[in-house]
C-alpha cells in the first residue's frame, strides 16, 4: 500500500478529512469484486490522488469490511444484503435494508461530494449508483466479468464509460482495460531461476511438471475430488508432482483424501490453503481452478496455462463465460463441473504435459489476455470523466 494513504474509519460517513473527496467507490462481497477496487484506488494514489481523498462504500457483509481499511483507505458499510431473484421472506429485510442504505448513501455522497463515483458491482453498489445519478455525480462501471452482474448492468446504462477486463463484454460504452490485478501478481517473475525459487519455497522436487490445484479459500468439492481421483491414477508417474490447496471446507474431510499414493513414485501435496499463491503460480506448469474474475485476470498475468472448471451456481453463470473466452483464445481447457472427475482431468491434462510445445502456446495465449496497466488504465478512464 503506499504511504501516502491513511487507516480507514469503518462505518464512518463523516471521516473528517482534510482533503476533499475524489473518489466514491461502492460495491463488492467477494473477492472479484474487492481486490480489483482495492487496485483502482492504488493506481488512483500512483497518479497522485491522496489516499484520504478515496472513500469506499460497501456491504457489512462482504469481504470489503476486512479488506479496504488493511489497505488503508475509509469505507463506509452499509447494511443488509442482495434481493434473491425469487420470492422469499429474506427479501423483506433484504428490502428494508436496500432502503436504510440508500438513505446513508444520499447523506454520504451530500457530505462528501465526491467528483465521480465508481461502480464494482455487488450489492452496496446499487444504493450509491442510484444517490449519485440523483445528485447528478458522473459514474464509472468496472466490470471484471465476462457476463456482468445485475447491479453493472443496471449502473452501466446510466454511467459514462465501462472498464471491461474482456472483449466482448455486453456493456454501453465499454472500454476495455483488463482486471486490476494485485502487484505481487502483476509482477511475477517465471523465468527459469524464478521458477526454480519458487518450486524451493514451496519445498516441491526438481525435475518435474508441476500441477497446481485450488478452488478459492474455501475450496471446490468437485475440484477436489477430482484431484484426488487424478493421483490415483498418476500414483506410479515419477516425472509429475501435484500441488494440492483444498481448502477450509473439505480439509477435515478424510474420505476425500486420495487412496495408496503415499509412498508411490508421484508426488502429492496437501495443504489447506496456500498462502504463498505468488509461488504456487510461478511454479506451476499448468494450474486447476474455478474461473473466477481475479483467478482469470492473474492466470493471463502470469502467462499460465490452465484447466477451469467454471462453479455451476455463479451468478449468471459467468465463470463459464470467463472460462470459455480463455478457452476460445487457446489460453485454457474448460471443463463443466457435472463433467470434471479424475478421469476428464487425466485425459485432459497427460497430453498437455507430454507436449512442451503446446503448454507455451497456452501460456502465451494467456498472457494476450493480460493488461499489464489495468488499473492504471481504469484509473485514467475515472479521471476523464470526473467532474471539475
């Protein structure tokens, strides 16, 4: 984070700073929402707006109340939670909530005044989108997903410009600049010494195609399994090691571990989460995955071939589309999760790693994905069309 930003004052509308507000950015939940708005505002302060003069606005819930204040900067969290797209009796407080904050988003943006605000999608965009259309404060849309989400949609047919991380992505007045990607990520080094490094850090053997697998902190059952059936049947291949993050869900789950691979000539690793994902990434010959935004974004970064396996239950489905368009680009296998088992994965990944060739094709195809300035490039969009 640089220095010239400050702590954050969670829940704080009136933050008392001295400098006058630039930047309102609202939204989140996940981590495709947060880490990339978390970028924005860096490169906001790399082109020389002061860390107090950019305030978030997100959701009690979401990983932006942890997230944005370590980071530095001030948020003001706002209660209740997304409207179901059916009919339910957690809709009533979900509505009762949306209420309460667009109130506090009316008083904050009135107080703050900020010069524009910026749409990341997710629930606590909506009410400060809306405030800001009434008190007539330009917007900006930054879409991480091939498929947007309800609440970008919305934002984006009023707004003035959409930062897109894909072509094709079904916005007016779409620009595309990439995902904002974290810097340790943007920054990563796979030459061969690096590579090297890494595969020492993380304690894996010399000599060997490197698979990594992960599915997000929590973790992907199906991903799981998968994995585990896939070292059963690599149990006697000498020339390929598995690097395995499962997961909090499924760690404590013993039936999920693979059966009679230790002691055989593979070598599997397990750990419940990996918090060295820098070195996972520049180790890895070819990782397996959701298809998230940011997993998406830093795979292109990396220049990473990979096998995505899209979580059926995102909102409108867009892991597919993410995975798809890297598939379409020659970057990744996509497989569906009904589909994916240790055979699928077998089959899928044994000619990739038999092919050299192929796998710096796939990496090259990623990294045409990759926008190496994506947050400085959604930052210069903000400025043009900030108010004066």
């Amino acid at each position: 984070m640089c220095s010239s930003t400050l702590p954050g004052k969670v829940n704080s509308p009136l933050p008392g700073r001295s400098e006058p507000t630039y930047a309102l950015i609202a939204g989140g939940g996940t981590g495709g929402h947060v880490n990339p708005a978390i970028a924005i505002a860096d490169a906001l302060v790399q082109r020389g707006r002061v860390g107090e003069s950019i305030h978030f606005v997100g959701s009690r819930r979401g990983l932006e109340a942890k997230l944005v204040p370590a980071a530095g900067y001030a948020i003001t969290l706002l209660p209740g939670r997304g409207i179901k797209r059916k009919l339910t009796l957690g809709n009533i407080s979900a509505v009762s909530g949306l209420m309460v904050g667009l109130a506090r988003s009316f008083v904050l943006l009135l107080r703050l005044r900020p010069r524009i605000v910026v749409s990341v999608g997710g629930y606590a965009a909506a009410p400060a989108a809306f405030a800001a259309v009434v008190l007539r404060v330009p917007i900006v849309v930054a879409e991480a997903n091939a498929v947007p989400g309800a609440v970008n949609r919305l934002v984006a047919r009023v707004a003035k410009a959409s930062a897109v991380a894909l072509p094709g992505t079904a916005l007016p007045r779409a620009v595309v600049t990439g995902n904002p990607v974290r810097p340790a990520i943007a920054a990563l080094d796979r030459s061969p010494l690096a590579r090297a490094e890494a595969r020492r850090v993380l304690g894996l053997p010399e000599g060997r195609l490197i698979v990594g697998a992960f599915g997000g902190s929590l973790g992907a059952t199906t991903i799981n399994r998968s994995v585990f059936e896939l070292a059963e049947r690599w149990r006697d291949r000498h020339d390929v090691a598995i690097h395995h993050a499962i997961g909090r869900r499924d760690w404590a789950d013993a039936s999920l571990r693979p059966l009679d691979v230790e002691g055989s000539p593979l070598y599997y690793r397990a750990v419940e989460y990996e918090d060295r994902m820098d070195a996972l990434l520049a180790a890895s010959d070819v990782v397996i995955s959701r298809a998230g935004a940011t997993t998406v974004a830093e795979l292109a970064a990396v220049g990473l071939p990979s096998v995505l396996v899209p979580f059926p239950g995102a909102t409108a489905d867009h892991q597919t589309a993410n995975a798809k368009t890297l598939e379409a680009g020659g970057a990744a296998v996509a497989i569906a999760d009904s589909a994916c088992d240790g055979a699928m994965l077998s089959n899928v990944l044994s000619p990739l790693l038999a092919q050299p060739q192929l796998l710096q094709s796939m990496a090259t195809a990623a990294q045409g994905f990759a926008q190496a300035d994506a947050a400085d490039s959604v930052a210069a969009l903000i400025e043009e069309h900030a108010r004066p």
